[in-house]
C-alpha cells in the first residue's frame, strides 16, 4: 500500500508514497475523517468520562 524509495542522495533519502491499492483508500479513509470531525465533541466527551472512571 506505501511504496518506499531510497534516494541516491547524501545523506540518503528516503520517499514514501501510495500505491494503487493505498490510492484506493483515499476515499474510505476521508468519509472516516469526516466523520471524526463530526462526532469529535462526543467522541472527547466519551473519552473523558472514561479517563474518569479509570483514574487516568
């Protein structure tokens, strides 16, 4: 899904980027984010009330 380049530079470089198969995740992974920043407050009001609980 990353493809990982070695750069002929000095000091050596390194690049990373998608493959196809990571392109296609694009679009699942962005309905994802867009639904954690909708649910954001619920979702820290949640962990909160957890952290609470534990004593974190």
């Amino acid at each position: 899904m990353i493809r990982r380049t070695v750069l002929a530079t000095s000091p050596v470089g390194v690049e990373y980027s998608l493959t196809p198969l990571g392109e296609s995740l694009r679009e699942p992974f962005g309905h994802l984010y867009a639904w954690t920043v909708e649910h954001s407050a619920e979702i820290q009001s949640c962990q909160r009330a957890y952290d609470n609980r534990v004593g974190a």
